[in-house]
C-alpha cells in the first residue's frame, strides 16, 4: 500500500467539525466511535441523555393501564380548585401513551416551561378550527360537485383564510419565542450556554417536541384526523419540499385537494420559495402577511382600542381554564368538566344514572369578523399596561408538580441501569 493509500484510508469514514478550543478543523473518524460505543456496555450508552429524534407511543391502553394512570400520574385537584380539564391534563396522557425509554428528564422539563404550554396551546387552537373547516368542506365537497359556484361562495371562503391565516401567525409568535430562547426555553436554546451552537441536541430537542405536539393536539381534539394533524403540523415548521410525512406515498390521498381549497386552507403565504431560501410556514404566516398588532399581542399587553375580534382572541389564548365555558369556547377538549371524560381522555361509556345528563362536547369558534383600526385612533406609545387575563395559581402549581413527578418517575427508571453499570465495571476490573 503506498503513503497516498494509507493517507486517504485515513479519513474515508469520517467528517470534519471546528474544534472551539484548539481553533482549529479537526477529523472525527466515524470507525473509531462506533468501535469504542461497541466496547462500552449498553447501561452506560443509556447515561448520555440524548433527546430521541421521534418518540413511539402505544396504540391501545389496556384497563389496567387506565388504573395505573389515575392512581399514579393523573393530576391531582386540590380543594377549592375548578374540576376541569386543562392543557397540563391532556400533556399527562401524551406522555403516559409514549415508551418511557424514549423520554429523557431534560425533555420533560423542557415540555413544561411556560413557553412550551403556550405554543401547544396555540396549535391545539388552530387545529381546532382548521379540522372544524377541513370536515366543512369535506362535507359539502359533493354538493359542490352538483351546483354551480357562487360569489357569495369566495366570500365566505375568503374569511375562512384569513381566520386560518390569524390563528398561524398566533402559533409563528409563540413557536419564534422557542427557536429565538425567550424567557425560561433560553436554558435549551442551542446558544445558551458557549459561541459553539449545539445544533445536534437542538435538533433531537426540537424533533422530539414536534413529536410530543401532534399526540397533544390529537389528544385534545378527541383523537381524530391524526395523520392530517401530523402533515399539516410538520408543513407549518418544515415547509412542503421538506415534509417526509408527505412524501410517503401511503399519505397521497391526504393531500389531494382542490385548488379552492389549498387557497383557504393554507393562505396566501403559501408562495413558492428556491431551496436555499426556504422558510418555515410559520415564520412566512408572520413576514409575508399583514395581520392586527392587537390580536399578535393578546396574552401580553392591554391593547386599546379592542373590537369583538380581538376580545375574542384575548379569550382563547389568554383566559384561564375555569373561565373558558362562561365565555362561551373551548380548546379542544381543554375547559370542559373532567366528569365529562375518563383518565385518559375517552368520553364516558353512558349509563343509566348520566343518560339524561346533557354531554358538554367541544364548542367549535366562531369568529367575529375583522374590523380595521382608523389610523387617528392607533396610539403613539406601546401600551403598558399587562393584558386583563393572567394565569391561574393553580395551573403554574400543576405544571411544576407534574413535571416534578414524571422527572422522579424517569429518574427511577434510570437507577437499576446505574446499578448494573456499577456493577459491569467492577467485573471488568
């Protein structure tokens, strides 16, 4: 073997990275990693705590599982507090569905910063109107078929827009805090913590968050449309050239829509874009559109003056739990009495002491139309007063505790392995 053999033999199977400390490009070679993983025992690859990309989760939940749940992970109701369901309850159920070894404590508590509640929050109400237009339009799909199109038709359909249009801007600012490490998601943002962007972990980080964000919305939604939630949600953040959930052939029929449709639909920031320029649905939902500065600040400051649009807005992404049904909505299943419905989030089998009882089901929004600001009434300054709304006591008392409890229920899972690690080490000795 010559020298130039050996020399491009020595970097074949491997790449390039920059070196922080030593200023400097250096080689990783892929052969050495894989032979030392190999030689170290399985116990200890399970310590490195890395986020998984995708999470499994069980298909069915067995009954005794149900009573597993309850006893052990289901959120505690204190006295005095409202028995409804709330964001935190159907986060539980997502990760009770989910393979306990594809959690990690750092995903865990990254799933319960406050920034985290209001972006899933914020999907679960787009999803919520968006399935509530896609089964409208489903429906009247064959009708259409039969009769001559309208004007009145492009009217309506144009509302329709630009309300889709509203709630993705709303979900792009709270997904922009997340990407951008406002607030507590600073601690997990890939340049917290050194110059050198930990861009590995912010991907497996964010993988498992879009992971975990369709089984919420699904959950909340009352486990329909799952295959629809999971390609329009990973349009929104990945485009449509980059959407694997898309390019399987076995999801075709999903996205084989009508012109009309793919109008209203997915809006007019839908533009085609070249590949190096590609930007992610909800961030487009934000430059490209113009959208009311009082509704992109609902939940943070007390925008005057308000219309029955924005009021509207304040209600949904900014009103506690408890006050959702006496203002007349619902997120999905989120402010509907838990009675309603069992552990895991399944209605209640009817028998004969509820069967007159009058079953309390999702309130599908319907939205005040958009009445623009005359210019001589926008105020000069930023307003500073806080929005009228705030979180409830004991919504912020229930996502630390629940977080504090599946942190110590997969710390546990973790100590045998490190028991068994101990122990493998001083049998290699």
């Amino acid at each position: 073997m010559s020298a130039m053999d050996a020399y491009e033999l020595q970097y074949k199977n491997g790449h390039w990275q920059w070196d922080g400390e030593r200023k400097r490009i250096v080689f990783v070679s892929h052969e050495l990693v894989t032979k030392i993983d190999e030689e170290l025992p399985t116990v200890q690859k399970r310590q490195k705590h890395i986020v998984p990309s995708s999470i499994r989760f069980k298909e069915e939940v067995e009954p005794m599982d149900k009573v597993r749940f309850r006893r052990f992970f289901q959120r505690r109701i204190g006295p005095n507090e409202p028995e409804i369901i709330t964001l935190q309850d159907v986060k539980d159920v997502a990760l009770f569905l989910a393979f306990p070894k594809d959690l990690t404590v750092e995903f865990v508590t990254y799933f319960h910063l406050p920034e985290v509640d209001r972006f899933l929050k914020a999907l679960i109400i787009y999803f919520h109107y968006f399935l509530q237009v896609t089964d409208t339009m489903q429906a009247r799909k064959e009708e259409a078929r039969r009769k001559l199109r309208q004007p009145i038709v492009t009217i309506l359909e144009n509302i329709v827009r630009d309300n889709l249009s509203d709630l993705r801007a709303m979900v792009g600012r709270e997904y922009s805090v997340i990407i951008m490490g406002i607030g507590k998601s600073k601690k997990f943002h890939h340049l917290s913590t050194s110059t050198n962007s930990l861009s590995e972990k912010d991907r497996r980080l964010m993988e498992a968050l879009f992971c975990m964000s369709v089984r919420v919305v699904w959950v909340a939604l009352q486990r329909r449309h799952l295959q629809l939630i999971e390609l329009e949600l990973n349009r929104l953040v990945r485009t449509d050239m980059f959407n694997a959930f898309a390019h399987k052939s076995r999801n075709v029929k999903l996205i084989n829509r009508s012109p009309h449709e793919i109008k209203v639909l997915l809006g007019l920031s839908n533009i085609k874009e070249s590949k190096l320029k590609q930007r992610s649905g909800l961030i487009k939902e934000l430059l490209i559109t113009e959208h009311d500065y009082r509704m992109i600040g609902s939940g943070f400051k007390n925008f005057e003056p308000k219309s029955e649009r924005t009021v509207y807005f304040e209600r949904l992404f900014a009103a506690p739990y408890e006050t959702l049904l006496e203002h007349g909505v619902t997120i999905g299943l989120i402010g509907i009495p838990r009675e309603e419905y069992d552990s895991i989030m399944k209605p209640r089998e009817r028998t004969s002491q509820n069967f007159d009882k009058a079953i309390i089901e999702p309130i599908n929004f319907t939205f005040p139309p958009d009445v623009p600001v005359p210019y001589n009434e926008i105020p000069n300054a930023f307003p500073k007063e806080p929005c009228q709304y705030e979180e409830s006591e004991f919504t912020k008392k229930s996502r630390i505790d629940q977080c504090r409890m599946w942190r110590n229920f997969l710390i546990k899972l973790e100590q045998p392995l490190t028991t068994s690690l101990s122990v493998s080490l001083d049998d290699r000795d």
